[in-house]
C-alpha cells in the first residue's frame, strides 16, 4: 500500500474513468493508479476533484487530505457510512462514568509522554528523565531547542501533522472504530481522531526539528511578506521524503496506540 501526493500552485484534475482507476492530469501529463494500492490521498495546492474520484476512494476506505497552498487550511474527505461504526458501542464505555473518562484522559496523557520523551532522548540523550516528564517541561524543551520563530516552525509542523492525521484517520476507519468518538476531544468532530493525533503531535515535533537541521532549508521556505511564508514545492517534497522514510515506525506507533486503546475499553468493561 502506498500514498498519493499531489503538490502544484498549477491546476490539478483528479478524476476516475470507468475501468475503476485513478487518473490525474497535469501539466499535459496523465497519471494512472489503482485506488485499491493507495492507503491514503494528500493534496497540497490547487486541485479539481471529480466526484467519481471521491467516491471510488472512498469506497476503498482510502482518507483524502486537502492542504491550502500557503499550509494554514486543511480538510479532510473521509468515507461516509450511514450505520454506527462497528465498535461504537463499545467505545460508548469511556463516558459511562466520570471514573471511565479520567482512565480515558489519564491513558493520553501517559500514551503522549511515551512520544515525548522518545522525542527528547533522541535530540538530547544527555537529559536524564524520570517517569513523569509534564506537558510543561515538555514545551520548555522544544522552545530551547526550536531553531525558528513560531511562524515558520508551525508551517513545517502543520505540513507534518496533516501527513499523520491522513496516516491515523485511515487506520481508524479499517479498524472499525468511530472517528468522532472522542474523550479528550469530547463532542467535536474528529474527537477520536483528535485524541489520538495529540498522542502522536511530538511525532510531527521530531519531524519539523529535522527539516530546520538542514543547512539548506531556508531555500525550502518563501517569503511571500511581512511576517508571511510558505512551503515552496521542494520544500513539501522535502517534508513528504522524509515522512515516508519514517512512516513504517509511525504506522506501527498508530496500530500500538489502536491496540492499547482496545485493552483499555475491556479493562473499563470489567
């Protein structure tokens, strides 16, 4: 199973004809792809999807991602089910008690801190952390060792984040579960997908770090004005490079959370 990226600031046709397959115009070039080889869509720039694509992806439970060109907007087009997920009742046991909820909140934040400090030991090894790291000395870390202002760091890190939401939401799908089910993110759309993707957010922190350890990242970046920049497309292609070198780590951290998540409801059952 692969990925689709598409990055243009040209016009991108996506449409699908009737032999079932993918076809992409662009710059008087067609490309064919299977959507049953795809495990995920993400467009960056401007793109006309056909609504024959839409569907055909979606039946293969494949997520599209939408990314506006300066990387601020995102969307997301997910498979449409009219009957309740396959687990939906069993993740209804998180809000039968105030108890349910606080494992459920207390199991993020646990789940977060593994990330955070497997973040942390790879940067600075030399930090000896105990069993309780904090959400606040986490942030104090990464604004010491963030080699940018907040601007153009959170147009790296918003870039990454979408790729992660797009690689999460596909794996809540197939596994049956509801995506709007959430604790930590409770009545808001995407709630389960939000809360899982808060667990995996300093992913996207390791991530962005690399991209500004290059020497070369700043002919990855424009400026379009005062305060104002933008990925340029060797700077997505850059991004996305490197997401695919560590998606096979990052998809076996989603089925592990997915997994635990799962033992957690059973443990609430008992």
């Amino acid at each position: 199973m692969k990925s689709l990226y598409v990055e243009t600031r040209n016009r991108v046709l996506i449409t699908a004809n009737d032999s079932h397959l993918i076809i992409i115009s662009a710059d008087h070039r067609l490309n064919t792809i299977l959507p049953s080889e795809l495990n995920s869509v993400t467009i960056k720039g401007r793109a006309l999807i056909d609504s024959r694509a839409i569907f055909l992806l979606n039946r293969y439970n494949v997520a599209i991602s939408l990314i506006e060109e300066n990387g601020r907007q995102d969307a997301l087009i997910l498979p449409y089910n009219h009957c309740l997920s396959f687990h939906y009742r069993e993740q209804r046991i998180i809000l039968k008690s105030t108890n349910n909820l606080e494992r459920y909140m207390k199991w993020i934040e646990i789940q977060r801190m593994i990330q955070q400090m497997s973040v942390i030991k790879r940067f600075s090894p030399g930090i000896k952390l105990g069993n309780d790291l904090g959400e606040g000395n986490y942030q104090f870390w990464l604004r010491r060792i963030q080699p940018v202002d907040e601007r153009l760091w959170m147009i790296v890190k918003n870039t990454v984040r979408n790729l992660i939401k797009n690689l999460i939401a596909g794996k809540i799908i197939r596994a049956g579960l509801d995506i709007h089910f959430g604790g930590y993110f409770r009545r808001a759309n995407y709630g389960l997908l939000l809360d899982f993707l808060f667990i995996i957010e300093p992913r996207a922190d390791e991530q962005s770090l690399l991209f500004f350890k290059q020497k070369n990242w700043k002919n990855l970046i424009q400026r379009n004005g005062f305060n104002d920049y933008s990925l340029l497309e060797d700077g997505f292609h850059n991004i996305v490079h490197r997401f695919e070198n560590k998606k096979a780590r990052l998809s076996d951290i989603v089925d592990l959370i997915i997994d635990d998540y799962f033992a957690l409801i059973r443990e609430l059952k008992t």
